[in-house]
C-alpha cells in the first residue's frame, strides 16, 4: 500500500507540474497573436486485481498524456477570408487616395477656370496688350499644371507599383516559409510541444498570406496546408514542401498582371488585389487626363487656325503637344492670339472669334467639366471604398474575437487553473509525505 500511494503521489505531482508548465506558457503567450492556446491530456491509471472469483479494478495514479492545441477551421476560414476582403479594400482605397491627392493638389481644375476667365477679361478689352501677356502667362500656368498633375499621378503610380514588388516579396519568403513548416511537420510526433509550436508557425503563416492573397487551404492528417491563391483562375501557391514562384509585369500604362510560376492569374481579394485594381483605375484616369489636355490643345488650336491676330495675320497654333505630359505653349507673343475671326482688318476689335474659343471651354463637355467630372468619379469611388471599410472592419473584428475566444488565452482562466494545480501538486507531495511516513512505521514495527 505505501508503495502504491507513493506511484500514485509520483504521478500526480508530475502531471500537476507538466500542467503548471503549459499553463505558464499560456500566460506568457496571452498577448502572442500567433500562439494558441495549449491543454494537457491527462488519463488514470488502472490496474486489475483478482480475488478468488471477483476481480477489481485498482487506480494506481496519472497518465501524461499529449499536449492538446486549441484551434477551429471554420473560425480560421472566416478569420482569413475577412481578413483578406478588409486588406483589399484598404489597399484600393489608399492608392485611390494617392491618385485623387495628385490631382486635386495640382490645382488643374482652378487653373482651367482661370484660364477661361482671363479669355473673358480679354474679351472686355482685345486690342490691350497687358491683358493679352497675362492670358498668355494663364495659358503656360495651365500647361505646368497639367504636366504637374500627371508627374504626380506617375510618382503614385510608381509608389504603388513598389509596394507590390515589396509585398509580393513577402509573400514568397511566407510561401517558402510555410513550405519548410509542411517539411517540419511530418517528421515530428503527433501531441508534442514541437508540434504544437509548428502548427502556430504554420498557422502564423496562413494569416500573413491572407493579408496579400485571398487564399483556399486544405490540410492532410500531418497537418501539412497546401494553398491555393482565390481568383480567376484558382493557382496553387503551396503543396505540401514545395512553393510555387510568383511574379508580375506591368505594362506601359502602369497595370500589373500577376502570374504563379508563370501562369498568369487575377487575384479576387487581399492587399495585392487591391492595388491591382487601383493601377487600373489610376490608368482610367490618366487616358482622362490626357484626353482633357488634348481637348485644350485642339479647341485653342482651332480657335487660332479660324482667326486673325491682332496685326492681321493668320494666327499660329497655340498649343503644342497631345497630351498632358508634353502640352506647351506655342505662342510667343500675346499679340498672336486670334481674337478676331479670319479676315478681319488690322486692330479689329471683333472677338467672335475668342468668344467661340470660351464657347467651347465652358460647354457642358468641355475641360473644365470632364475634370469635374474626373476629380467627383474618384471621390465618389473612394467614398464607397470607405463605406466598404467600415462594414469589413467589423466582420474582421467579430472573427478576429471568434479566432481569440477559441484559440486565444483566457488570463482569468489560466490564473484560477493555476491556483488549482500548484494546489494539487501540494496535495500529491503530502501523498508522498503521508505514503513515506506510513512505510516507515511499518518497517518500525516490531
């Protein structure tokens, strides 16, 4: 009998101890986004014992058993995917913004109508000389804005095209990382404390890659996840210890076309998505742009090649260039805007010619208004994007809570649990204390 009660004592203590271990590790870990919560399965050791024809069963103490990982796929799946739709929206909408900044901060739409109104101030007065250099000053103020708006718009563009050869970087260092995890993986032994710490890594890995990739995973009994990146069409990125390469190009107008060991494919969520559809959008608005620019050159050019100068003469082109990268100005002098229509004698003061021109500047098609128009499309778009946001970021906050409130560590929890097993640890060293005692009494006794 002591001897038994020490075995049981024995075990008790260590399964109180491997226990107060686990439990340690979960309060240091309780702020460790990538560790999940870890228990320790414990069974009772049973023996049997025959008397004559009855038998018994005789508990002889605790069995250890394996370290027991807390997870949930669903809660996972649902963290992941709304992960994934949150940081898509947030990329499109940041790039958008960097678009939108270019433009506005330009000034373009304040110096088209500055320039339309200086056209009018000449109206008033054609033959004045002041009045035709400070249009003509207008004008080049325009042609720098122009040219202001789309360098910008080309800088944001490239900002976001690094950003995406960043994080594409970091996605293939996690694929390869998640790749080496799966290798890890089946070689160790189910219910250990590396395997425990494998599949964190594993799933640490899963997550980061849902921030740039929307992703589909299928796990085998190893625990191993091969990966497939979600969109048109599905590609597989991870099969088991092995990682596919990712790439992208882009093309002269700044859109990216993504590719999987050179099959090309369009991501449907996540942070590289995202800015893939702000790229697009962003070369919408520089054909825009440069369609606003050449409608200024064409119309001013038409107005001067229909016109007379103020000496009487054909009138030269105003503009030159077809685009809002290399518009300028054309003319030298002010005295070589055509106010007057063709024809007319030398010092006319006839401006139907120029009242044609800010006819055709101020119509509901006109420059001032496709830039309007550019500038309220972008907005509004970025508006939806933040609406978007907002509902996004409170299903990722619900499944992020799901995700801790299944897998995370429950301080108030591990404190009691904590309590209660230094308690029985102390209660399995009194066994002991009580089971030694007891023996030697009896090899006390005479």
């Amino acid at each position: 009998m002591p001897t038994a009660l020490i075995s049981i004592g024995r075990s008790g203590a260590a399964a109180a101890r491997a226990s107060l271990e686990l439990t340690a590790q979960n309060i240091a870990n309780a702020s460790n986004p990538d560790y999940a919560r870890r228990t320790l399965d414990q069974s009772e050791v049973v023996g049997s014992a025959t008397i004559g024809l009855n038998s018994a069963n005789s508990y002889g103490g605790v069995r250890i058993g394996t370290v027991a990982r807390a997870e949930s796929e669903l809660v996972q799946i649902q963290f992941r995917s709304a992960t994934a739709d949150l940081a898509r929206t947030d990329a499109e909408m940041n790039g958008l913004r960097g678009a939108e900044t270019a433009i506005e901060q330009s000034r373009l739409f304040e110096s088209l109508v500055d320039f339309e109104a200086e056209l009018v101030r000449l109206e008033s007065d054609p033959l004045d000389p002041v009045l035709r250099t400070s249009t003509l000053e207008t004008a080049r103020q325009l042609t720098n804005t122009f040219q202001l708006a789309n360098g910008s718009l080309a800088k944001n563009r490239d900002l976001l095209q690094s950003e995406i050869t960043a994080s594409m970087q970091n996605a293939q260092g996690i694929a390869d990382e998640l790749a080496r995890t799966n290798a890890e993986l089946v070689k160790v032994r189910d219910g250990t404390a590396a395997k425990a710490a494998l599949l964190d890594a594993r799933d640490a890995s899963l997550r980061d890659l849902s921030q740039q990739f929307g992703i589909e995973v299928q796990f085998d009994d190893f625990g191993t996840a091969n990966v497939s990146l979600a969109g048109t069409p599905q590609v597989t990125l991870v099969s088991g210890a092995n990682a596919a390469t990712l790439g992208f190009a882009a093309d002269p107008e700044g859109r990216v076309e993504f590719n999987v060991d050179g099959q090309a494919f369009t991501p449907s969520s996540g942070a590289l998505s995202g800015r893939q559809s702000a790229l697009d959008e962003m070369a919408a608005m520089q054909v825009d742009l440069d369609a606003i620019a050449s409608q200024i050159i064409t119309s001013a050019n038409a107005a001067q090649a229909g016109g007379s100068t103020s000496s009487g003469g054909a009138a030269p082109a105003f503009f030159t260039g077809n685009s809002a990268s290399n518009i300028e100005v054309a003319l030298a002098s002010g005295s070589d805007i055509a106010t007057a229509p063709a024809g007319a004698p030398v010092g006319s003061r006839d401006v139907s010619n120029l009242r044609g021109l800010i006819g055709a500047l101020s119509a509901d098609n006109g420059p001032a208004a496709a830039t309007d128009t550019l500038l309220l499309g972008v907005s509004s778009r970025i508006s939806g994007l933040d609406t978007r946001r907002d509902g996004l970021s409170i299903i990722a906050q619900s499944a992020e809570t799901a995700l801790l409130t299944a897998t995370g560590v429950d301080l108030d929890a591990e404190a009691a649990a904590l309590v209660r097993l230094q308690q029985a640890f102390e209660a399995n060293s009194r066994i002991i204390q009580v089971a030694a005692d007891l023996f030697d009494t009896i090899l006390a006794l005479r």
